[in-house]
C-alpha cells in the first residue's frame, strides 16, 4: 500500500479509470488499481526503454525490491528534495542490503532509520559490498553506489531530459545499451489483473498518446473482441478504435447501435459527428456535435466544429452565434477566426472577412485554410498581387498542396 501511494505520481504512463471512478478517488491505504490502471510500454534486450515518471514501475524490476521488503522510503525521505539529499545517504541504503558476508539483497533495515544511521566500525563499506576493485570504482565515478547502479538514463516520452534509472542492476553494457530493443507489449505497472476492456483502453490511448505503430490498434480490436457485447462498455471504445483507424464508413454504420441521448462520453458523440462530416453527411453530423457540446460546453474544437457544422447546413445564424461565443473564451483559435471570416464573405461582409482572416494569420501565419481563403478573398477583391503573395507562402510551406497549386495556375 505503501508504494502505491509513490505510484499514484511516480507512475505515469497511460491510465484507465476503473468504471465509476474518478482519478480524484485514490486516497492513501487504498490499491491503486482499485481507481485505475497504469500502463507502460516494455521492451526486451537491456531494458533501457522507460517512460520519465516510471520510477516505482522499474523500482519494481529489480532483485533489490524482489528479494527484499524495501519500500521507495528505504532511499528517500519524501519530505527532502533529492537535489537536497547528500549521496552518502543512497550509498548507505545499499549497504543496509548488501552485507559483506553474502554481497545479495537482504531485508532492508526499518526505512525510517535507515537512512540515517550512523557509520561505525562494525558496518560494512563500499569496499566490501562491490565486486569491482576499489581502483576501478574510485576512476569510475568516485565510488558511488547509486550512481553506478541507478544511472542517468534519457526517457522516451521527454526529449533532452533525463533521470536515474530506478531499475537498480548490473551496469549495461554500451554495446547492450545502443543495441535496438523491440517492444513486446504494455504491462499493468499499477499490479492485479486488469480486464480485456482495459487493456483495449490502454492500447488505444497509447497509440493516441505515444506511440502511433497500427500494431497497437490490432492490439485493442483484439481485446475489445474478448470484452463482449455489452454495449454499455464497449461502445465508447469501439468507436474510438474505428476513429483511430480513420474508418469513418464503419463509424457511421455502428453508430446507430445505441441511441443519441445514451451518449455519456463527449468524445464519442464528437467522433461521431466527426465521420458523418467526413462523409460529407453534415446535416447528420449536426445532433452529435450538438451533443458533443452538450456534454463539454468549453471545448474549443467541439464548438469550432460545431459552427462549422451549422455553416454547411446554412444555419448561418447559429454558426455565428456558436463561433462568436467560442471567440469570447478563445480569441485566438484560428480555425474558428477562419470559419466566421467565410461566413462573412457568404454574407458580403467583405472587410470583415478580411479582418477574421488577418487575425488569424497573427496567430498563425502559415495557417493552411487562412492563407487559402485570404487568397480566394483578393481574387474576388480583383487584387491579383495580393492573392499571389498569400498563396506563394502557402506554396513554399506545403509545395504538394493540391489547392494551392490550382490556384497559383489561375493567378498566372
């Protein structure tokens, strides 16, 4: 219970909620895996692939904590920074284990004297504890247990940062270290025995927060298959599967398994929506959107969407209220800027049109649609120099674009 209550921030990785519970729900003494499960990916080889706060999960790992009661307090007084805490204290932690008599992992000492006990002549030194000679050790890294043993290692999910490794072993090798590893799979760091409907929420959420190999995806259409049918629980992530996937056709044909008002989940209702637009079904798009909003009224893009949705239908005077009041909470969300500037031309409203779009390129130059509308705007202002300017950017950031190039053709 102990370490589950580290775990609770020192287990980051892709966490899905048991039914019912909000992350919030976790209190001290209680499984963690009562309130959520905790993902990481593992690798084979040396095992050097780790997530930044996945320390508890590779604390887990070692034969220190396998062979032993140690708890993450044998090391840390969680009320002291570590950058506040002298090496001395690692070092003697591991001496508390590793007895001269036998060099392995023994029942640590209580943790919260361990850390502070006083040195004497009867205690054993890093001398006796190590295998390598003191000569090697002291040239090394000054004979530092922790530092040789929990060694700073770069994490996958965090660019130029990096930490102690807490799978505490054998140094690697460098040759074991820059050796390609291959991912096996996500394991449940937060322990017990998680569900089929889980491990498919944990596949689907890594795939959209990590990693994006489509082998993750056949990974939770292979868990959702052993979940059953019971739609209550798999609707949401089916939907969600066929979203990944970009499988709008599918999306729209299972949708009609449950009715709109059964819809609790604003992602999935926007998912929804989203394939009918991508169908170009924009007037069935239109209630799921709604719904959508419904359920996360401040979602910027659900309302952008929204509006845009309401634009297709010729709503126009819902689409400018909706994308107005979106305006008023997020004042620089270029796409919304961009949708009420071709409102504003639909309407004539010229000059205003150019003024959405002008914004829009402050807070975004290289804005694809922006630059494209700005550019239909001067040809039908009859400013041809104009119009080459805007799409000759365009053009230079995105030489492929297909609109782009058909409108540079005209403008010559």
């Amino acid at each position: 219970m102990q370490l589950d209550v580290c775990r609770r921030c020192h287990l980051q990785g892709v966490s899905v909620l048991q039914e019912g519970k909000e992350f919030a729900d976790f209190r001290p003494a209680m499984p963690l895996n009562s309130v959520m499960d905790t993902y990481l990916p593992e690798y084979d080889g040396a095992e050097t692939h780790f997530i930044m706060a996945s320390q508890a999960h590779r604390l887990t790992k070692s034969a220190c904590y396998k062979n032993s009661q140690m708890t993450c307090l044998n090391c840390h007084n969680p009320h002291v920074s570590v950058q506040q805490t002298p090496k001395e204290q690692f070092n003697k932690a591991c001496l508390n284990c590793h007895l001269a008599s036998t060099n392995t992992p023994q029942t640590p000492k209580n943790p919260s004297t361990a850390n502070n006990a006083p040195s004497n002549t009867n205690s054993p030194t890093l001398s006796q504890a190590c295998s390598m000679p003191l000569a090697q050790r002291v040239a090394k890294n000054n004979n530092d247990c922790s530092g040789c043993h929990m060694p700073p290692s770069p994490s996958i999910d965090i660019p130029h940062v990096t930490v102690h490794d807490h799978f505490i072993r054998r140094p690697i090798a460098d040759s074991e270290r820059n050796a390609v590893e291959r991912f096996i799979g996500l394991v449940a760091a937060s322990g017990g025995f998680p569900t089929a409907l889980s491990r498919a929420k944990g596949y689907l959420h890594y795939f959209e927060s990590y990693d994006t190999d489509k082998s993750h995806l056949d990974s939770a259409a292979h868990y959702l298959q052993q979940a059953g049918n019971n739609l209550l629980y798999v609707y949401d992530p089916n939907i969600h599967l066929r979203y990944l996937q970009g499988d709008f056709a599918g999306i729209v044909a299972y949708s009609d398994k449950m009715s709109l008002s059964n819809i609790r989940d604003a992602w999935t209702a926007y998912r929804i929506g989203e394939a009918f637009w991508q169908q170009q079904g924009y007037a069935d798009a239109v209630p799921y959107l709604e719904r959508a909003v419904e359920l996360l009224p401040l979602q910027a893009d659900f309302n952008n969407k929204l509006g845009a949705a309401y634009l297709q239908t010729n709503q126009t005077e819902r689409a400018q209220q909706v994308l107005e009041s979106l305006l008023r909470e997020s004042p620089s969300h270029v796409s919304a800027l961009t949708n009420l500037g071709y409102l504003c031309v639909a309407q004539g409203k010229l000059a205003a049109a150019e003024q959405y779009y002008l914004r829009a390129l402050q807070y975004d130059p290289d804005y694809t649609q922006a630059l494209l509308n700005m550019t239909a705007l001067k040809m039908l202002q009859q400013q041809q120099g104009e119009a080459r300017r805007y799409i000759a950017h365009l053009l230079h950031c995105e030489p492929n674009n297909a609109q782009a190039k058909t409108l540079w053709e005209r403008l010559k």
